[in-house]
C-alpha cells in the first residue's frame, strides 16, 4: 500500500481540528457539547446535505410538513456537533452520576448475560444519539467489542480521533476492521474465534441485500445477518439515546431471534429485515438523533 502525501491543506485541516479539541478539553464536557451542538445547528441547515436529509424525511416520514421537517434536520446537526464536542471526554465521563455529564446504561442485564456465557455475540446499532459512546459504556460491563472502522480522510485528523477513542477503551483496547473485503475476512475469522464484533448497520450498501426500510427500498448489509447465521451467535440490538449536555443513555434490548426456516437466503433477508426493522422504531421515537445527511434510498428516489 503507497503512503499517503501529507499536504498543506491537511496540515492546516488538522491545526484546526486540534485547536477545536483543545477547546472543547478547556471546555469541559457539558459546555463543549453545548457549544458544538449550537454551532452546528446553526451552520448545518445552510449546507447541502441539509437538502439530502430533508429529501430523506419526506420520503420516510410524508406526515410531516415542511417546518417540522426543518426542526429535525437542524437537531440532527445538533446531535452531530455534541457528539463531536463530546468526544474529548469519553473516557472521563462516569456511569450513573446523579446529574450532569455522565452515562446510565438499560439493560445491562443483558451485557452482563453474556460476558458470563461468553463466546461469539454481534453488537448492532446505528448512528443514533452518540454512537461513539456505545463501545466504551459496552466495555464497562464486561463485554467490549471490536468494530469495523472507516478511516478519515485526513491521515493526521484519523489519528486524533483513533486516539480518543483507544483513550475512551483504555485499558481494554479492541480491534478495529478496515471496512472492505479484507476487513470483513478478518471480522469473520474473528468472530469465528468467539470475538465479538459491534457493527452500525445503517447506511447504504449498493451490493447489499434489498429489503425496506421506512416503506422504501433500501439495499443493506448482509455481513451482520450472514455471520449471525453461521455461528449461530447472540445479536444485541442497542442504541444511545441523549438525555442532555453529554448526558448519555445506553438502551441494550434483549439478544434477537434468529430466523429458521430451514432456507439460508430466507433466512438472510428475514434478518435484514428484522434489523432495519429495528433501527426504524428507535428512529421514529427521535428522529432528530439520527444521521439523515446522506442518501440511504436507491438514486431514482432523489430525482
């Protein structure tokens, strides 16, 4: 594999971006998250993805008018900003504090289930709340996870955000899966091996699996339900829901039925399914906490 040239715009990207982390480091948690969230929800709505997750919402929720449409996609930047404020201070943030910053984890019965039976367990969530949450607030009860990991294309600002969230891990670091085919042979091989694997399922996958989502065509990862399958293995839903200035809930549901019907490729879509089936319940109960910015429908849809 060729390095990648360092350029100047990059190093400028990345002065930037560690002055920002620096701020939100002097800030503390609550006053970053406010202050990144309040930034973005002004500026967001002005960008052109704000059309793309208006055009999204229409589709998936018609009931809405254009005014409330307008309302979520600016709480949707709002999410985005405090999950990037919060960031810096994942790893200092504390479960169970009465007030302010902190996390409370629901279900966690379910964690501690299965560290004590062990084995292979595939964790799935999307982009809801502050997703960047889930792996720490997951490792503190027993049960850390290894995740797939796409990285920024700043090589310098991908480092900065590899080191937050190893600090977020410490001291249980887990590994992380390129996404693309060698990072899902290495998953697999992984899972195979009894790992456990955290996977956010969301985003379109043009060589997926066609199943729906909101009422409309949306192609999806197999990967997930195709191990799921294979080993037989515990799948976890759970989400993080925002409860205020980097106060965080994790909602862990209860390990998934997997389908049997004696057919592999029903089997596979009936997951899918299932899985879509779920993020969207999570989804409608908030849906300004979820990434609307990027076409999740099929290109005609867009028109």
């Amino acid at each position: 594999m060729s390095e990648i040239r360092i350029t100047r715009l990059m190093r400028v990207e990345a002065y930037a971006a560690q002055a920002f982390l620096k701020l939100f480091l002097w800030m503390g948690p609550a006053r970053a998250s406010s202050f990144a969230g309040g930034l973005c929800r002004v500026i967001g709505p002005l960008l052109r993805p704000s059309r793309i997750a208006d055009k999204n919402l229409q589709m998936a929720m018609p009931e809405l008018d254009a005014a409330q449409r307008a309302d979520i996609v600016k709480g949707v930047w709002e999410n985005l900003g405090r999950t990037v404020g919060e960031l810096p201070h994942l790893s200092c943030l504390r479960e169970n504090t009465p007030s302010g910053p902190g996390f409370e984890v629901q279900g966690a019965e379910y964690l501690e289930e299965q560290a004590r039976h062990g084995g292979a367990v595939l964790f799935v969530s999307g982009h809801i709340g502050n997703w960047e949450m889930l792996p720490p607030g997951v490792a503190r009860h027993g049960t850390p996870f290894a995740s797939f990991y796409r990285a920024a294309g700043n090589p310098l600002i991908d480092g900065m955000i590899r080191a937050l969230r190893d600090k977020a891990m410490a001291p249980t670091p887990m590994p992380l899966f390129a996404k693309g085919a060698r990072g899902a042979r290495e998953a697999l091989a992984y899972v195979s091996k009894g790992g456990r694997l955290g996977m956010l399922v969301d985003q379109k996958m043009n060589d997926g699996v066609e199943a729906t989502f909101f009422g409309q065509p949306a192609m999806t990862a197999p990967a997930l339900a195709a191990m799921a399958l294979r080993y037989r293995c515990a799948v976890i839903p759970g989400y993080v829901e925002r409860l205020g200035p980097a106060r965080l809930r994790i909602v862990v549901e209860p390990p998934m039925v997997l389908p049997d019907t004696g057919d592999k490729q029903q089997d596979l879509r009936l997951l899918v399914q299932q899985v879509n089936d779920k993020l969207e319940s999570w989804i409608r109960r908030k849906p300004e906490s979820w990434l609307w910015l990027h076409r999740r429908w099929p290109k005609s849809l867009y028109k």
